[in-house]
C-alpha cells in the first residue's frame, strides 16, 4: 500500500480487512456493518467498557462487531481486548478474560492494576514522583540555558544607542545599555498607538464588508496583544531596579540583599497568590499565569545581568550540553508519555502464555482479520493552533486516526501503518497516544501561559509524529527542538512535516466521530465520561461536529436518560437515528453510566459507600478492587438492558 490523499482508497482497505475478518470469526458477509465505540475517561472508563465487552460476549454479539473505535482509557481496554485476540490460538472470543494471566485470570491481572500508574510493589507513589522530576529537570537542563542566552541576546549588548538617562525609578541607578528591552518598550508603544488609530479608522471606514470587517477586528486583536507582550519585555529593566527603589526610598542599605530578589519575586508570589483563588474565580487563571510568567522572566533577567551567570564556566558548559541535547535526544522518549507508556502495558497487556515480556513490542500494522477481532480505530486529536484552516484553528484540533491498516486523517493524508513512525508504531504507543490527556496547546490547556509553562516543566504526554505526506529521512528520532512548537504555540497544524498528537477525546470524547465518517449502520456508543449532572455533553459536541462535518443528522431521545430520583435514572441507554448525507440511514445504541432502578445490589451498595460514582473524576486513576468491580458491572448491566431493548 503507498500512502494517500483519497479517504475512499483507505475505507475500501478496510472494507476488505473486515471481508476476512468477518470469515474468520463466522460472519456473513452481507450483514450490515457494526461499529462500537468507547469513550474517553480514564481507568473509569477502561472498567466500564470491560463490562461492555463482557456483555457482547455473553450475548454472543461480540464476534459481529466490524469496528472498534476508542479514545483515551476506552482505547486501554480496547488495546487490551486486540492484545488478547493477536496473542490468541483461535477466533473463539469466550475464554479471552479467563485465560491465565501470571497467577490467576486476565480479569484478576487487570483488577489487580486497577491502580496502573502505581502498582504498588516494584513501582511505588516515589517512583512516579522520581519520573515526574527527571522529566521536568531534564527539560530544564536543556530550555533554562537556552532562555538565558536569549534574555541576554535581547538586551542587544553591542547596539550604539541606549535607555534615557531620565528612564528609571527614584532612587535607582539609571538603566545602562539594554538597548533591546528599549527597542521592544518602544515596539509596544507603537503598537499600542496603531491600535487606538484603528479605533476611529474601523468607525469612519463604512464601505467595507463583513469579511474585511472580521479581518480587520483580529488585526486589531493581534496588534493589542503584541503590544502587551512586547511591553512586558521591554519593562524588564525597570522591574529589576524594583529592589534598588526600595532601598532608596527607606535609606537603609541591609535591605539591599533582600530587596534585590523582589524584582522577580513580587509578580511570581503574585501569580500563585491569584492562581490559589482560581477555583473561587476562574477569571484570576489568565492574570495569575501571567504574573508568574513575568515573575519567572524577571528571574532570568537578574541572573543574566545583576549576577553575570553567562560569563560562568558552568552557564557555558550547561549551554554545550543543551545544544548538544537538543539536536541529539528524543523528544518522545524524554516526557512522561515514556513512563506511562510502560505502565499502561504492564497494566493491560496481560502476561498471558506464550507471550513475549517485552509487552510493548506488538506492531499495529501486524493487528490481523485472522483472529476475527474488530478492526481497531484508535483515535487521537492532531494539534491544529497553527492550521491555516480557521475552523481547526479555532477547534485546535482534527482527528487523526491510527489503525492496523493507516495512520492519517484527509487533512494530513494517510499513510501505510507499516510505513508510518518508519514501521515502528506499537500498540502500545497507539494506546498511550490516544490518552495523552495532559498537554499544552489542547482545547483544554488553551491558555497560552498554561501552555507555556506546561511545556517549560515537561509536563507533556503527547506524541510528535511524522507526517504520513512528508518525505522519509535517515533520522528516525523525532528532534528535541520541538519542545520549542509546544512552548511558544506554534508549528502546530496539519501543514507541517512533523505532526503533534494527543488525547482523542480533546476533539470527540465519545469515539464515534470516525464511525460516522465511514458511515456504520449501526454504532454502539459507549459513554464513561465523567458527568456529575448528566449534561451530556459529549454527545452535544458528537451530534453538533456531525452535522457540521458530515452533514449528518442525528436524533435521539435522551428524556429517560434525564429522569432520575434519588440519583436512579429512568434508563441507561437511548436509541437514536443518523441520517448520513449519502441518504442511506443508521442507528445509534448510545449507553452511559448511570444507575438505574434495575441496577444490582453490588452496585447500588458500592454507589452508597461512594457518593461520586459513577462519575468520578478523571483526576482519580487509582481504584482499588471493589471500585474496579463497580464499574465493570456497571458496563456489564447497562449493555445488557441496552442489548435486550435492541432485540425487541
């Protein structure tokens, strides 16, 4: 296979994939397509549609199952069932969760690594926090000497011109030199003068249209927020003389050793300070991250000038070392996404007879129809800041698929999954990709401070690709210097030969988005997403991007999934109807966790011991047995009222 443009060309693929894989497992042929999603969140999900699958298998229906789209924690347990099938001696589905695993079950592995992150024995709560710092020093070792030499480059050290002698604090020394903070002060003036200029212009200029309208309001925009920026940085000087007006004004010189840490210390105290009430006032994030932002560049400014940290030996063999780093390390293997890679895989891929110990050694191009398994849709969210579509840009974000067959999406093209990553594109790390929740320049994390300063402490799980258009080279690993894209926002979109990708469920939590694409007579669509008050939200952002994508309609009733008393709702799942745009017509079987008056007695006693179930939050990836059992039975209950409904 070569790579292409044409989705048709990959749907037909698949086509022909699911023709042997529905041979295998005993199918007809002319049976219309199935397609069963599970949805982002977390071990609560993974729980959830673990009951699911076990539900399906009971009934016998599992083996009908054509596709199997999953985003974030379904995708665990969805990567877990293909793990299952690849390593499996037959087509037969029934003894995949009791086969032995170590020393009991897959089903006790799993509830035993209900707690994945941490299991408690060889990795331990240290061990994670030991990652976590590695990841961020490691970072730092590599950006901090990198944003020290830029500080200093910034101040032009060689310009002819300099600040006014009148420019400073009273009781400061006057500023001396600097020129580039000068030149970016005076950059942000005129900016800011352009701005106000604009204001009358916009007023008095009346034949315009609505398009040159908008384009001129964003210039407007862009012009403000340039001059802000540019203005902090041109202030720099001025703050750090913050400590020496101090010590002027009080006329006591023992301040001075204090005093000189306020120039940096004041806007970072400042910035916790709001970011503490953030959950009181939201509105204090922006302004909060910002104060830390300056608070931490008025740092770099003080050990660049007041404590001459580039003229050491040890700035300058550090800023060898990150040079050196930044061209030779991986930026995929340095951030947390390698150690949650790994516990993931101890976790859900099951050491089952005959099965390799390196778990993570399972190529997604070798996933094959021979065992009768569901096609597996893995679905990530391609990072789209940058895009020079302005839908995606202000989405930042479009699907990106990965599956045995391709990895793409048709505004990337599509490329052969054993050409994609050079061929090496593991399960595991489809699995993990899918759940890289945490990252900047999401959706999620779309505040540029947040961003700047999650990717600055590596706070990162997600994935840079190389594009499936883009033309091979030598180098196989994925360049440090990326960390740069994700700090400063940009080189994000589809148009750019190396691709970032993250959580699926920051475009479409629920996993159907690409079922709709290949237009499924029939989906069953999980939903586990934390919903305290069944707002169904998800299932809003599915109905409202199918409409504006496909032009597909979709109605369903969801009354009875909003009755409830004493938290039991009328039902846990609804049927609607899609109306693809092809004119041909399909259902949705759409299921969630809720508890219904039918719901057992292990569950309704588990939902009396833990009032957040079943909605806890996705921050919580720690569940001990009877949690783990809570929701899997969960998902094995709901499917079966959802399959028994279906059949009538």
């Amino acid at each position: 296979m070569a790579s292409t443009e044409n989705f048709d060309q990959v749907n037909a693929a698949e086509q022909h994939w699911i023709a042997k894989r529905r041979k295998n497992a005993g199918v007809a042929l002319d049976k219309p397509a199935l397609g069963l999603a599970f949805s982002g969140g977390g071990i609560r999900s993974a729980c959830f549609h673990l009951g699911v699958l076990q539900a399906l298998q009971a009934a016998n229906k599992l083996r009908e199952v054509d596709y199997l789209s999953s985003v974030s924690g379904g995708g665990y347990i969805g990567a877990c069932f293909q793990w299952l099938k690849h390593h499996a001696t037959s087509a037969d589905d029934a003894p995949l969760f009791n086969q032995t695993a170590g020393k009991g079950s897959v089903l006790d592995w799993l509830r035993a690594h209900g707690k994945f992150l941490i299991d408690g024995k060889s990795v331990t709560g240290v061990t994670l926090l030991s990652a976590l710092l590695a990841s961020t020093l490691f970072n730092l070792l590599v950006v901090v000497p990198l944003l020290l030499g830029a500080v200093w480059l910034a101040g032009l050290p060689h310009a002819t011109f300099s600040w006014p002698s009148h420019w400073h604090l009273p009781g400061a020394e006057i500023i001396e030199g600097h020129a580039g903070y000068l030149l970016a002060l005076w950059l942000s003036v005129c900016s800011f003068g352009l701005f106000l200029l604009s204001i009358p212009t916009m007023a008095l200029w009346r034949q315009h249209n609505r398009h040159h309208s908008f384009r001129a309001r964003r210039r407007m925009g862009q012009l403000l927020t340039f001059s802000l920026v540019t203005g902090l940085i041109g202030l720099l000087p001025v703050a750090a003389q913050l400590g020496d007006a101090i010590v002027g004004a009080a006329e006591a010189e023992a301040l001075d050793v204090w005093t000189d840490h306020l120039n940096y210390a004041v806007p970072f105290l400042s910035g916790v300070a709001a970011l503490s009430r953030v959950k009181a006032r939201p509105q204090f994030a922006m302004f909060g991250l910002t104060l830390l932002l300056f608070g931490l560049a008025a740092a770099a400014y003080h050990w660049v000038f007041d404590a001459g940290i580039i003229d050491t030996l040890g700035y300058k063999i550090s800023l060898a070392v990150s040079i050196i780093l930044l061209g030779l390390a991986s930026i995929n293997r340095t951030s947390m996404h390698s150690y949650y890679l790994a516990q993931l895989c101890n976790a859900f891929f099951a050491p089952v007879a005959g099965v390799p110990e390196r778990q993570n050694d399972t190529l997604l191009a070798t996933i094959s129809p021979s065992t009768g398994a569901p096609l597996p849709l893995i679905n990530t969210t391609l990072g789209t800041r940058n895009s020079p579509q302005s839908l995606w840009r202000a989405r930042l974000g479009a699907s990106f698929t990965l599956s045995p067959l391709y990895c793409g999406a048709p505004a990337t093209g599509f490329a052969p999954t054993s050409a994609f990553q050079y061929g090496r594109l593991t399960l595991g790390e489809a699995m993990a990709t899918s759940g890289a929740a945490v990252d900047p320049d999401t959706a999620q994390s779309a505040n540029r401070s947040l961003s700047f300063l999650m990717a600055l402490l590596n706070l990162r799980l997600g994935f840079w690709v190389r594009a499936p258009r883009a033309p091979r080279n030598h180098w196989t690993r994925m360049p440090y210097w990326l960390i740069g894209r994700e700090m400063f926002g940009c080189g994000l979109g589809e148009q750019y030969q190396n691709l970032h990708l993250s959580d699926g469920g920051h475009f479409e939590n629920l996993g159907v988005y690409e079922l709709l694409r290949r237009e499924v007579p029939l989906i069953i669509s999980g939903d586990a997403g934390a919903d305290p008050h069944t707002s169904l939200s998800d299932l809003g952002l599915l109905i409202q991007r199918a409409e504006a994508d496909f032009n597909c309609q979709i109605s369903i009733d969801v009354e009875p999934l909003l009755r409830a008393e004493d938290g039991l709702h009328d039902a846990c799942f609804a049927t609607g109807q899609i109306h693809y745009a092809s004119g041909k017509t399909g259902t949705l079987l759409f299921v969630k966790t809720l508890l219904t008056l039918h719901s057992s007695a292990q569950v309704r006693a588990f939902a009396n011991i833990d009032r957040s179930f079943p909605n806890d939050s996705t921050d919580n990836q720690f569940y001990n047995e009877q949690h783990f059992d809570a929701y899997r039975r969960l998902g094995f209950e709901n499917m079966q009222s959802a399959l028994a409904a279906l059949a009538k």
